[in-house]
C-alpha cells in the first residue's frame, strides 16, 4: 500500500475513534446539560409568538400578551379571572401546564396537524407557525351566575349544567376558583410566589371540585336505586313500596331514620317514597329487592366507573362494597363507600330527561386556526342508551314530583317542567365528632315544547341545615337562565 494513503487511513481512523470516543463521553456524561440547551431552545421558540386564545363562546378566557423580555416574547393571561380557572387551567415555563392549557396543547402551540395549512404558510414565509384557538362550550355568562352563586353561599361546592341531548357541558364552576395569571407569569419571582400560594391555601382553590374530587351523594343516589327498581323489577311511580320512619338491616344494630320523620305510614308508592326521600324504603328495597349486582350494574350504565375526557379527565365515581345487607342499605341512600362526582350527577340527571340515552359529557365546541377558521368540530357523541324510554319516563314522573310537592320546590321554574332529586349527605371526623352536612341536588328542566333542554347537579360542601334547599335553588336559578335564554 502506498505510504501516503496508509498514514491518511491511520489518521482517519484516528480521528472517527476520537468522534466516537467524544460522543460516547457526551451521551454518558453531559447529555443533560445539551437536553437543556434544547429545551430552552424551544422554550424560546414557543414563546416568541402568540399561543392561541381559549374562548368560552366569544368571551376570550385565556390569551397570550407581548412582554418586553428578551427570551419569552408572550406570556399567558386569563382575563375572565377566578370563575374560569378551573375550565382553562395554567401555562407556565416554570411549572408545566394543565387544563384546556394541558389537554388542547398542540393545538394552541401550533403543532398539531390539524394547522398544516398554518405549519406550509409559515415554512414558506420562515416564520413562526402561529397556535390555533379552543372554543369551549361553556356559556361565559351562566359560567359567572354559577361561580357566584356557590361563592354567596360561604362554603366549598361545584356546580355543572350540560345540554342533555348533545352532552356540551354549558357551565362547570367550582368555588373557590382561582385566577391562573401569575402562576404562568414569565416574571421568575412573580410565578413562584403565586405557586407557592396557591399550594399553601388550604382551601384549595386550584382543585376542580366539579371533576377531580368525589363526594357521599345522599339521597340523589336513589334516583340510580329508582332506575334499576323500574328497569329490573317492573316498578312504576304507582307501584307500593315499604317506608316507616326506622329500619334496620340484617345483622346490624345500626337503625336507618328519615331525616325529619317524614315517612310515618307503613307503605307508599314510589312516587310518594321517593318525593318524601324516605331512607328507609330505599334501605329496605336494596337489601330484600336489590341484588347488589343490580345496584352496580345499573351505576355503571349511567357511567360509574368512567373517568369521563371531556377533555379534561374526571374521577371515576364509584359505589363501593355492596356485598353485606348492612353495607347495601347506608349505600342506597348514598352513604357508606358511595363516591360521586359533581359531573356524574349531572350526567345522570342528563341521561333520564334525555329519555334514557346517555350523551358524552364535553367541553371542546371547535377547534380552529389561527384566522378563526374551523379545522374540527367538538364531538357529541352517544354512549348508547343505559335504560328503556319507559323506565326513563317514569324517573321523569317521580322526579317532576319531588320539584312540585316535595324536597326539591326550590328548583321550580314558572311555566316549565322540572324534574329533580335532593340529597344530604352526613359526614363524620369521627364516631364522636359529626360536621355539617353536605347538600346536593340533581335535575333537568323541559322546554315548552316538552324537549329535554338543561340538566345539572350543584354540590354544597359542609353547608349544614338547608343544604340540599339551598342546592335545589341553586340550581333552579341556573335551568331558567338556559330555559329563558335559549328563547323558547
């Protein structure tokens, strides 16, 4: 071989062991400080144009501003403040992201590839390419009047409306709220101060109390109790049921009471049961009727043991152990282990004005480009029908019932039939120390033409006496806002 090409070749190699030697040394040893580089790198890159808004109809809830910083050009603000905070979540360089913020990422960054017009226009012009914008279903509005009205009540609570034929969540509020502006401040000193307090607040302003925190149901679980004694066991709202005002279950010494004596007589129809909310009938009918197959089964048609994406993600609501009689009689007026979601009880409320078919809870009404173009329309999707259209018609009838002469007349709305169910649920620190009761209610409303218009489901946390009055109010204020604004 020539001299010259072997030294070359002896240099070659030489110098590949080196690259190879060097580039082994980085990806063991230093690769963390060149991620670092990168991710700065497009840290900067996605902050030096405008993330899309977040709107809520046409009130915009969450937008981006131009700051006079030499890296991050834009910053997020959320204009509508504290009642929205829980829909739109935060952006933050410092701390990640979350919400619509987290769940609609690619979309208001610009990568997603529903923007391909946006992503060969802004290769063409080497710019940039430019987020597009998340139109919520949320009404801004009835957002507000939910806010408000869980905020005039002092207490913790959550408050959801949805539309029951098409599943678009309307309004979702919880209280307290919080406003994410500083938190996805890019001032370094601004966002750990807010960040701090916001995870310091022991009231827990940041927690969505509508969606990723469950609570005792009380009485409003008898309407799932109701559905599967019509469904499975050929009841109607006429059929007679056991009641009296004590009932223990089988080996136990616990007796079951009503909360005021309400149900004296020994027997009503379930029309009359269920509008007085006598405990021991639904306690007695789970443990001699009800198999406790048939009480999860019939939970879990209307969505127990999902964790909805709307797209935010709930808790999956559940109903515990329901093996033992004794077990089974607190769970059927919404006791024991039972664990429900502010959504679900919406949900369910949705499914039997909506004649038995459960529509998909969601929050995306479209997608569009950075010119307000829509690229995608949110879903509605069906998760199919849970129970028949008689059983469905007959929970309207003893629900309308308990609105018109029983627990729930605060949820009445002149002209229009409305249809709900109270519940109040106890809550113990320990066997010697008993707090305040939570209140709850769940309903729907028809137009006048008899359409199924509006549901919802309002959570009061440790209000005290008149907890599920105050929720039945509540909630009447938040359907005659729909009723009456959707013109009918």
């Amino acid at each position: 071989m020539n001299p010259a090409l072997r030294r070359t070749g002896v240099i070659a190699l030489i110098l590949l062991a080196a690259l190879i030697a060097q580039s082994t040394w980085v990806s063991f040893f230093h690769h963390d400080d060149y991620d670092l580089i990168a991710d700065s790198r497009t840290l900067i890159a996605e902050y030096s144009v405008p993330r899309g808004d977040i709107l809520a109809g046409d009130t915009v809830i969450a937008t981006s501003v131009e700051t006079d910083g030499d890296f991050y050009v834009y910053e997020r603000q959320y204009p509508e403040g504290d009642a929205f905070g829980n829909i739109t979540g935060f952006k933050s360089f410092n701390y990640g992201s979350s919400g619509i913020e987290e769940a609609e990422n690619s979309i208001l960054n610009g990568s997603s590839s529903l923007l391909a017009f946006d992503d060969f226009w802004a290769t063409v012009k080497k710019d940039q390419k430019p987020g597009g914008d998340v139109v919520t279903t949320i009404d801004p509005a009835l957002q507000q009047t939910a806010y408000d009205a869980l905020a005039d009540t002092g207490v913790k609570g959550g408050a959801v409306v949805i539309d029951p034929q098409t599943g678009q969540i309307l309004a979702q509020a919880s209280y307290p709220g919080w406003n994410p502006t500083d938190v996805s401040s890019n001032n370094g000193d601004t966002a750990t101060e807010a960040w701090a307090a916001i995870n310091d607040d022991e009231d827990n302003p940041a927690l969505d109390r509508t969606r990723s925190e469950w609570y005792p149901p009380g009485s409003t679980f008898k309407t799932i109790v109701a559905a599967a004694l019509i469904e499975d066991m050929g009841a109607t709202a006429d059929t007679k049921v056991p009641a009296g005002n004590e009932y223990t279950a089988p080996n136990t010494d616990h007796t079951i009471t009503n909360s005021s004596n309400q149900c004296p007589n020994q027997e009503y129809t379930l029309a009359e049961a269920f509008a007085k909310s006598c405990n021991t009938t639904f306690a007695r009918l789970c443990v001699e009727e009800l198999s406790a197959d048939q009480i999860s089964e019939m939970a879990a048609k209307f969505g127990f043991g999902e964790a909805f994406e709307t797209p935010l993600t709930s808790l999956a609501s559940q109903t515990g152990d329901l093996s033992e009689d004794a077990f089974r009689a607190q769970a059927c007026i919404g006791q024991q282990d039972v664990r429900e979601t502010v959504l679900q009880n919406a949900i369910i409320a949705g499914t039997i004005a909506n004649e038995g078919e459960r529509m998909e809870p969601q929050l995306i009404a479209a997608l569009t480009d950075s010119k307000g173009e829509t690229v995608q329309n949110g879903p509605e999707d069906s998760a199919g029908r849970v129970i028949d259209v008689d059983t469905a018609q007959e929970l309207q009838t003893i629900m309308e019932g308990v609105v018109e002469n029983g627990t729930g007349s605060n949820a009445q709305i002149s002209g229009y039939t409305v249809g709900g169910k109270t519940g109040t649920a106890e809550q113990s620190a320990s066997s010697e120390n008993t707090l305040p009761d939570h209140g709850w209610f769940h309903g729907w409303a028809m137009d006048k033409d008899g359409e199924p218009a509006v549901a919802v489901a309002v959570f009061l946390d440790s209000y005290g006496d008149g907890a599920s009055a105050k929720a039945a109010e509540i909630s009447g204020t938040l359907m005659e806002q729909v009723l009456e604004g959707s013109g009918d």
